[in-house]
C-alpha cells in the first residue's frame, strides 16, 4: 500500500499566513515560519507555501520568508506564486524548495514544465490547477481562482503531465473553504486521465472527510488542507491515527 500523505499548505499574503473561502474574503492567520516550524513537528508530511497573489501583482515571490520557512522545517516543501520563468524556478529552490508549483505561467506558457522537467527533473515540477464548474464543466482559472481561461481542466491536467509534470494538485475553487468535504467527483475525474501523483485540495472540514477522500478516491496520493489545520480544528496527530485506525496507510508520528 503506498502511504498516504496529509499535507498543510500555507497562502501567504504580505508576509503573513491568510485563509478565505472560494479563493475570496481573506483572513490573516499567522507567521509563515512559526506555522511551518510547527507543522513539521506534528508530523505533516511536506508542506506546500504559496505566495497567493505574486502572480496576480505580477512580482517575484516573497523569498526571505520562504528562506526562513524552509530553514525550519525537515519535511519536503513544494512552493508556488510567480513562478514564470526557468529562473523563478532556480530561485526558489536556492531558498530551499524541494518542488516548485506552476499554476498561472503554465498557463502563459506551457513549454515552461518541459524545459523545467528536463532541467530539474519531472519530480521537481508540480501542477497546481485552480479547477471550478462553469455551466457544469471543470473549468482552469488562473491569477489566484480570478480569471477563467476558458480551458477544460482534465484535457489541462493531462496535458501538463504529458509535458513533464509529475505531481499535480488539484485545487477545487467550488468546495475551497467551505468544509463540507473534497470535491470527490473532481478528484477521479483527474485521478482517471493521469498517472503521477495527484493531491486533493479544497473542502476539508473535518476528519471523516479525509477518510472519505481516501476510502472513495483510492487512488489519490495526498490530502491538502489549511484553515481546518491552521486553527486547530484537526490536529495532524490525531487525524493520522484515526485514518489508520480505518485501514489508510499514513506515516505515524
């Protein structure tokens, strides 16, 4: 059985950590690196930072912090916002990214995860697709959930995987923040079109939604969540036990 994976993702905003719902209306939450420090410690197994409005300011990302939250930490992070060219990505991994999450320059240009891939390796480069229903099909937005590229996503996400991608993440913009569970139909969808890992993220509310993500979605690597994390709603110990207890293979703490 291959271990599944929970993983905390940290959106970063002027420097501090923030939480909306449906990519909207965002709270401050904490320090990235006091945050980061503390996952690592409760037995996260990686860690995603993005810095969620790089692309739509169109800035670099913010990469004092990710320096001081990579330094912290002794599990995988994967970062993300901004990241447009080849040397966004040699930036961010000099700060000390273990993975970089394309979204928007993907979008802007696709050859970036093939010259990316061949540059860093396939294991390097992680999808990051904002997905969200539009007259009832799974729509790519881009800029932060703001703007609809009009593009279907599964026929994206395979694409993308075909280019080099080697791990997709699976942002649903329908069920972001409202903790009513993962967006189930969404994940088999992408899950069925590709064969590199692929994580779920948007909708966690409590701990019986990840075991239902992993009981019905069998073949998803990874639970993604924030808010429900971030104030302690679940706390990462307590929810590995208890998908253990429900025959989900997860590394204990």
């Amino acid at each position: 059985m291959i271990t599944k994976r929970i993983i905390p993702c940290l959106d970063v905003k002027n420097g501090r950590v923030v939480k909306g719902v449906n990519f909207a209306g965002l709270n401050d939450v904490s320090d990235p690196v006091a945050l980061a420090k503390y996952y690592s410690e409760s037995g996260a197994d990686e860690l995603v930072f993005y810095d969620i409005t790089a692309s739509f300011e169109g800035r670099a990302l913010f990469t004092d912090i990710l320096t001081r939250v990579a330094s912290e930490i002794f599990i995988p992070l994967t970062v993300g916002g901004g990241i447009n060219t080849l040397e966004d990505f040699d930036r961010v991994l000099k700060c000390g990214a273990d993975k970089v999450s394309v979204n928007s320059g993907a979008i802007k240009n696709p050859q970036l995860i093939t010259e990316a891939a061949k540059r860093y390796g396939d294991q390097c480069v992680v999808l990051s697709a904002d997905v969200k229903r539009v007259d009832g099909v799974f729509r790519v937005f881009s800029k932060g959930g703001r703007e609809n590229t009009g593009m279907e996503a599964i026929e994206w996400i395979r694409r993308c995987v075909d280019m080099g991608a080697g791990e997709v993440v699976v942002n649903s913009i329908d069920t972001d923040g409202v903790k009513k569970g993962f967006d189930l139909e969404m994940l088999k969808a992408v899950c069925n079109a590709v064969n590199v890992p692929v994580i779920a993220s948007g909708g966690a509310g409590s701990t019986e939604d990840f075991i239902e993500l992993f009981k019905k979605v069998p073949t998803v690597d990874a639970g993604l969540a924030a808010s429900v994390f971030h104030f302690g709603e679940i706390k990462i110990p307590d929810l590995k036990r208890e998908l253990h207890k429900n025959d989900i293979t997860v590394r204990l703490v």
